[in-house]
C-alpha cells in the first residue's frame, strides 16, 4: 500500500509538472503574441501621424488616457489629445514619426518604447530636426483591443 501511495504521488508530481510547464508556454505565446501586436499598433500609429491623421491618431488612446507632450502641460483624455495632436500637425511643416525599438505585455497591461524624429520650422524659419525617446503603457480592454493609457516623449536636444 505504501508503494502504491509513493507510486500515485509520483505520478500526481509528475501531472503537476507537465501542467505547469504547459501553462508557462501557454503564456510565454501570450506573451509573445500581445508584444507583436502592441508593435504592430505602435507602427500602425506612427503611420497616421505621418499621415497627418488627427482622428486616427486619436483612436490609439484610452478615453481616459494622459499624454505627456514635452514642454506642455498633462494632457488627459482622447479628446483632449486628439486636439493636442490637431494643433501639433496642423503646422504643415511639423513632421513626426517613430520606431519602436522593445515592447512587453504581462496580462492587460503592455508597453511599447522607442525613438522619434520630429522635424518642424524653427523660429529663424530653418528646419529643426529634433531625435528623442519614448514610452508608452498600453492597456488591454474588455474587448480585447489595447490602447494607449500613458504616452509620453522628450527631446535628446541639450
């Protein structure tokens, strides 16, 4: 009897163990699949600000996102961004677009980093080129679309 008992524990052991190495893997392709999707949209993103997409832009934020504008105060809401971002490209020589360079999602939360390049008239009326960084934390809602919750980008300018 009490090899039979060692006998089913070993197998009980082992059942445990193949449970939670499939589950490690499960989430490991969770994993993986949410951090191509959250680049996917970051390039997706960048694409509509290149194209001057105000309402486009817009629809990657959370309804009640905070977007974080160097040199700007807090911006909160998708409304209140898509009329930041309207004011921002309105100016036809303002240029903007961005690279994700890592990504990572853990669950409904995800975030997505990288560098920009923004070219605009300085005030002399010569191009500026300005190279810098930035952050983003997504959230993954209900219907299990991601969006922006916190963005927020500065100058490597000195």
């Amino acid at each position: 009897m009490r090899r039979l008992s060692l006998q089913a524990l070993s197998v009980l052991l082992l059942i445990g163990c193949v449970v939670a190495l499939t589950s490690s893997v499960a989430l490991a392709g969770d994993h993986h699949a949410a951090t191509k999707a959250l680049i996917a949209l970051d390039n997706d993103w960048s694409n509509a600000a290149v194209a001057r997409d105000v309402d486009r832009v817009a629809s990657f934020y959370a309804e009640d996102a905070h977007v974080y504008p160097p040199n700007e105060p807090l911006v909160v809401g998708r409304a209140a961004a898509k009329e930041a971002w309207g004011k921002m490209l309105a100016d036809p020589g303002v240029k903007l677009s961005w690279t994700t360079v890592s990504a990572g999602a853990e669950g409904h939360t995800g975030w997505t980093a990288g560098t920009y390049e923004m070219s605009y008239p300085g005030a002399d009326g010569k191009t500026v080129t300005e190279h810098g960084k930035y952050l983003c934390v997504w959230r993954k809602g209900a219907d299990g679309k991601w969006k922006a919750i916190h963005d927020m980008w500065n100058s490597d300018s000195k």
